[in-house]
C-alpha cells in the first residue's frame, strides 16, 4: 500500500470528480491521503472529505501566498480550535515564499511565525512549504523552536527541491523530507542525489495534485493515484525494490501524524 502525503483533492480540480480520484487511489493501491489546505476558506471542504472516509485526513492553516487583504488577521487561537478535530492532524501548509512575493514581507513571516506556535500550542505538526527561502524558513522554525530538538512537534519539508544543507538542518530538527513527481523530472538529476542520502525513516511520497504530475503522467491532472510514480523513482534512486518504499513511506506517514494504520501495508 502507498500513502499521498500531502494533496489538494478537495480543491475545484479535483473535487468535481472526487469519487473517481478515489476509485483510482484504490485501484493503484493508495490507502491513505493528506488534505491540504491553503486557507481557511477551504478548509471546511477539506474536513468534511476527511469525515466522509476514514482513511483521509486534514490540516488546517495558510499558505505563504494569498495577501494579508485576501484572509485577513491570522488568529492563532482560532487555529488551535480548529486543529482539534480527531481528524485534522497537522498545522499548514505554511512556510516562507519569495517567487511570488517580495522577499522578507513581514505579514508573510508573522503568518508563519503564527502557524508554528499554533503547532506547539496544539501538539501538532507542521507541512512546510518553502520556495526560494529555504535560508530563512529553517531561521524562522528554528528561532520558534518548532523542531523537536526545541520541544515543539517537527513536521514535514513537502515537495522537496532544495539543497542537501537544507535536508540537513530540517533532518536535525526532526523534520521529515518529502518528495512529489519532480523527483521524476530528466532535469532533476541533483535532486535525486539528494534522494538517496535521506534516510528511509524520514522520507514521505507525495503528489501536490492536482500540480506536479509526474513524468509519466505530465500534462494531465495530477492525483493521488499518481504517488506510485514517485516511489518508483525513489526505488531506483534507493536500488530497492518499491514495495520497501510503499511500507517505509507509509510508516513514516503514521508516525509522523499520529494515524492509526488500518492496513496491511506490503
């Protein structure tokens, strides 16, 4: 059995053809998924995806991106509220972006700062994103003391493509690395090498979907049925067979959020 880490199946993409998604999640052998959510305003629908089937589950918070007028003043407290639901298991995604925003925007680093004290207040951990300012989200999760070095909850690097002093310093913090269908891409040979220094009881697989279609599958809508693309790559990275990454990648994705394994995994 494999594990989508971290997908976004409750947004427009996907959700108009959810119980399709879910057919070919089954047929291909994913068992469990990670709603992610991207704001407060679709974390409702993620949730309720989550009650619907057992084997879903959420998260709750912001990502770097929409601008402060778009959600207002993020309220700790509020996320704390929300992230005690049985089946919300992690804070974010949340993190530091500067492709699409000017670097070091204040409201963007107090949103993050908000998110990693909302983990520690709840016990939860976090799903980071992080683009062109992997320097500074390790500073930021650092001074938080967001890893569990520092006492607070650690969390997951999602879809990975920075360097390995990054994977290092995330690593030492506890942190898991994750990686989506870039690992599949011709030009990601650097990442790759990446790849094969990380630990088996760190690495996650996951899709992004609907974005980031592997390469087998580029071109169209990515979905979690997808995932098998990356653990392939990642077991010939490994030189392993895939069905040692399928059991690894889903006991971490237990592990690290706290999911009772309901399956056999092979």
């Amino acid at each position: 059995m494999y594990v989508d880490s971290h997908c976004h199946i409750h947004l427009r993409e996907l959700a108009k053809r959810q119980d399709e998604v879910l057919r070919n999640m089954a047929a291909n052998q994913v068992s469990h998924a990670l709603c992610v959510t991207i704001s407060l305003a679709d974390f409702p629908a993620a949730l309720a995806l989550a009650e619907r089937i057992d084997t879903i589950h959420s998260t709750v918070g912001v990502h770097p991106n929409p601008d402060p007028k778009d959600v207002g003043e993020l309220d700790m407290e509020k996320l704390v509220e929300l992230a005690s639901h049985p089946k919300v298991v992690a804070i974010g995604e949340t993190g530091l972006d500067y492709y699409r925003v000017k670097p070091r925007q204040k409201w963007q680093m107090d949103r993050f700062r908000t998110q990693i004290r909302a983990s520690r207040a709840c016990g939860k951990p976090l799903v980071i994103h992080t683009r062109q300012a992997a320097e500074d989200t390790i500073k930021i999760l650092q001074e938080e003391g967001a890893g569990l070095d520092k006492g607070g909850f650690g969390g997951v690097m999602h879809c990975f493509s920075e360097t390995m002093p990054i994977a290092r310093a995330a690593l030492d913090m506890g942190f898991y690395i994750s990686f989506s269908g870039v690992l599949t891409y011709p030009a990601s040979k650097d990442l790759r090498s990446i790849a094969r220094l990380i630990p088996l009881d760190r690495i996650l697989i996951e899709t992004d979907s609907p974005w980031l279609s592997p390469q087998a599958f580029r071109g169209k809508t990515n979905e979690p049925a997808y995932v098998v693309e990356v653990a392939k790559q990642l077991a010939m990275v490994k030189g392993m067979p895939v069905s040692r990454i399928a059991r690894h990648t889903s006991e971490n994705y237990f592990r690290l959020f706290g999911i009772a394994d309901n399956t056999h995994s092979s």
